[in-house]
C-alpha cells in the first residue's frame, strides 16, 4: 500500500497544520481584513506581511468539483471515485478540499460543514452537507 502524502509543513503553513490537529480551521488575514487560503508569507491581494491566523466557523458553499475515475496517485486508488471539490468559507477564502456525500449529489451552491478527518499522522479539512 502507497503512503498517503504528506502536507509540505512550513514556518508560515504550521499554524494551518497546527489548528487541523486540534480539531478547527484557521486562515490568514492582514491588517486590510483580506482572507486567504492556502497560507502564505504575505497578502495576496496587497501584499502585506502583516497577517494573523483567524478561526473559521466552519461553514462553507460548494463552488465546483471534478470527480476522479483513476487514482492520480497510489495512495488514492481504493478510493475511485473521488472528488475534489473548490469551497468558499463563509468567512470568504476559498480552498481545495474534498466532500464527504456521493459524488452524484453535489450540487454548486450547496451548504457545507467542516468535518475535520484523521489521515494517518495528521488531520485534513474536509466537508459535509450542511443539516442547516
């Protein structure tokens, strides 16, 4: 069996890392009260590296998702077909993420709730359906 992939852990993305094992979602805003995800050193829309990690509420809509027939890596071939889906938080950032439903019941625009899922020694973000 292929190990799972590892996050790439950096000085800037340990604290994303961080919030996951711990059971909540965090993203990065600067001083402008822009949002984003992925993390990074600076503002992607003013370019500022004065920035702070905020914790999401963990609700999120469903923008697009492609669904995968063959495993683009080992690791994830037990799991065909999956999809990986592009999610904006209610708070605004967006992230690549996968959601935990059938894949022939996504819909665009649909509400999701964050399910935080083990994946061997770490913990990633997913979603769910909302029962809101």
């Amino acid at each position: 069996m292929t190990d799972f992939p590892s996050p790439d852990v950096t000085e800037t993305s340990r604290p994303f890392w961080d919030a996951l094992n711990e059971d909540f979602l965090v993203f990065q805003e600067c001083e402008q009260q822009h949002r984003w995800l992925p993390a990074r050193d600076f503002c992607p829309t003013c370019l500022s590296d004065q920035f702070k990690y905020v914790k999401a509420r963990g609700r999120a809509q469903l923008l697009s998702w492609v669904v995968y027939n063959s495993a683009m890596n080992d690791a994830f071939k037990d799991q065909v077909p999956y999809n990986v889906a592009l999610v904006q938080l209610e708070e605004g950032p967006k992230m690549m993420t996968n959601i935990l439903a059938p894949n022939g019941e996504l819909k665009a625009g649909m509400d999701l709730q964050l399910e935080i899922v083990k994946q061997d020694h770490f913990k990633l973000a997913k979603f769910k359906p909302s029962s809101k």
